[in-house]
C-alpha cells in the first residue's frame, strides 16, 4: 500500500491579504474626504456669519442688542439723521412724549460733568427717581426714654415726629445747536459734544436754583429757606440757624471769632463732612484774614484735587452765593449730604429740531430736577448784621 501525501496550503492567502489592505485605504481616504467636506462646509458657514457682522446696518441701527449698538444707533440714527431709532435698553424712549431718552452712556457722561460744573450737587444729596414727584419722611424728635428700676413700671414711649420732604421740582432744559454741516462730518463727534453742552448749560441753570431757587416750578434753594438765631430744638423744623458777622455792611472785624462760632454752632455728627460754601469775591476777603501770629486762616490744597481749607474744613466756591452786603448770607457751612437733597428724574429726554433755526439743528433737552433742604440743622449761614 502506498502512502501518498495530499499537498497542503498556507492559512494566509497573499492575494487575498492585498485586497484587504486595498480596501482599508479606500474606506480611510473615504472618510477623509467626508471629513473635509464637513470642514468646508463649517468654513463655509463661519465666512457668511463674518460676512453679516461686518455688513453696515440699514437706518444707522446697531445690528446687536449691546449697549454700544444701541449708542451708536442713536447717535447715527436720530442725532445726526433724524430717524426714530427704537432703543430697547431704556425707559421713555417714546417720540410722542416729548423726544427720546438718550442711552445710558451719554446719560451717565452728563451727570458725571455735571458733578464736576456745579459746586451744590457736588456736595449734597441726590437720589434718582422713576417719576416726576419724589418725598421723604424725615424724622424731627427721638423716641422718648429714660432709666427706670428693675422691677419698675415702665411708661409708654413717646409717638416719633416726622416730616415730610416734598421738593419742588421743574423741567430743567437745554437747546444746544449744530450745523447740518457738522452733523454730517463723520470725524464730528457727536456724543462727546452734546453730553458737554448740555451738562454745561444744566450746571449753570441747576447752581442758581440749588442756592436760591423759588420753589415755583423749580428747585427751592437753601437759602430761600427761613431763617432765625435760634438753636437746634427750638427752631421750627425747616428754617436754618444764621450767625450775625457784627457789622451791618460786612463781614465785621471780628470774621475769624465769627467763624468758629458758625462752626460749631452745627453738632459734632454733621461736622464730619461739612464745607464752607462761598462765592469769589468772598472768598477773597476772608482768605486775608490771619491768626495773632500773622497766619493764614486760610490754607491751600498741599496734594493736587484736594480741596483748599478754611479752619480745617473744604471750602467751596459757588458764584450763585450772595456777595457781601447789608442783611446777605455771603457765607454758608454745613453737611449738604445730610442738609439738601436733589431728586432728579433719571431719563434725560433730547428732541431734534431741524426746523426752527435753519441751517442749524437744535437739540432740545429736558430733565426734571428738584430740590429742597432736607435737615435744617445740618446746614448753617453767615448773616451780615449787626
């Protein structure tokens, strides 16, 4: 019998282990080329969105809902153009009741000159209010107590007194005017300019009025409060305690003696805070007057932004005090923040008026702002009398 061997062949085929790699590259370069196509079209996509961005908007309105959107649509929009231009981020944007309230930035770029320009807001009270009337309840006796025993009875305390602070108020208004010409300079800028305009028109209306405002359709300013010699708790809540200079027609020969009487005729709480408040032509009478020793009472600021002091305490210049005369209040000292408060209405409203005055464009601005004195004993004057 014979053997015979049956021949055998390899586990793995080379032709066939070729085609498996074949079809490996071809599926890789498949899915890379998917992967690109997925990569384009993502580039694509980003391109247009770039595209969209950069394109300038239709009417001047800013494309996003930020706040620098919304000011430059306003300011290319309804400033330089004239379009009601829709701002969402603030109140009272309404063109029939009376024109637009301007964005936060121009808003908040006038209040900050504002406090720079005029000397009262700068050292007194001011609140912000969402309507055109503001009051405050202000208290003008402590509780009653007292020491009693352990076992004691002990009394009813007494019902507090309050008074209430309504100020007067009115529409405070500025027309600053531009050329057509200017408006249409792109280099021209707009926001910076009408912020400084109004802010310097509104300090010096708003001066007056926070020293001696009627109180009729404005501000009632603290010196058109009344006035007596006598002391805290005795006077009427309200009137303010002056201080004669001792000369009917100046400031006497005894100011410095007369000043430190005007000071601490304010209690010690309100001193913390208090400034003198003067015009120039005041001022530079009492910057002379010296100590035994030839001494300036008056000393200059040592470090720049800090205030010149007068015994210790700030002075503060304010054209709209009285000058120097018979029965005038040249002179006032006291804590403003406790003693008069300003109640402002926080939208300030501008009107474009291209009509009036042609060429020119008028920006008509509005904003309600009253005043009052708020605790008559955080406040004291300097009386020329005898």
């Amino acid at each position: 019998m014979n053997n015979t061997s049956t021949p055998t062949t390899s586990a793995t085929d080379p032709l066939e282990g070729s085609f498996d790699i074949v079809a490996r590259q071809d599926q890789a370069e498949a899915e890379i080329a998917a992967l690109r196509g997925d990569v384009e079209d993502v580039k694509s996509r980003l391109d247009k969105v770039a595209r969209a961005a950069s394109r300038p908007s239709i009417g001047g309105a800013g494309t996003t809902s930020s706040d620098g959107g919304e000011v430059k649509g306003f300011v290319d929009g309804y400033l330089r153009r004239g379009r009601e231009t829709e701002l969402k981020s603030i109140s009272g944007a309404t063109p029939g009741d009376g024109g637009f309230a301007v964005p936060r930035q121009i808003d908040a770029a006038i209040a900050a000159q504002l406090a720079d320009i005029s000397p009262i807001r700068a050292i007194a009270q001011v609140v912000q209010t969402g309507t055109s009337g503001y009051r405050k309840l202000v208290a003008t006796g402590g509780i009653a107590s007292g020491w009693v025993s352990e076992t004691a009875p002990r009394p009813l305390t007494g019902t507090p007194q309050f008074a209430e602070i309504a100020p007067p108020s009115g529409d405070l208004f500025a027309n600053p005017a531009a050329s057509q010409a200017m408006l249409d300079d792109a280099a021209f800028d707009i926001e910076t300019w009408l912020a400084s305009e109004i802010a310097l028109e509104f300090a010096r209306a708003e001066g007056t009025a926070f020293v001696t405002g009627t109180g009729n359709n404005q501000p009632e300013g603290f010196l058109t409060a009344p006035t007596a010699t006598a002391e805290d708790g005795v006077r009427t809540f309200g009137t303010l305690q002056y201080v004669g200079s001792g000369s009917a027609t100046g400031l006497g020969s005894t100011l410095d003696a007369k000043l430190i009487d005007l000071i601490h005729a304010l209690k010690s709480g309100h001193r913390q805070g208090a400034v003198f408040v003067m015009n120039s032509a005041t001022l530079a009478s009492v910057r002379k007057l010296k100590t035994a020793d030839g001494a300036f009472l008056w000393q200059p600021g040592m470090v720049e932004g800090q205030p010149d002091r007068l015994l210790g305490y700030p002075v503060v210049e304010a054209e709209d005090m009285p000058d120097v005369a018979g029965g005038a209040f040249p002179i006032a000292f006291g804590n403003f923040r406790h003693g008069y408060l300003i109640a402002e209405h926080s939208a300030t409203r501008v009107l474009r008026d291209p009509f009036t005055n042609k060429p020119f464009v008028h920006f008509y601005a509005t904003k309600r702002i009253g005043g009052k004195v708020l605790d008559s004993n955080a406040i004291k004057l300097l009386k020329v009398e005898a």
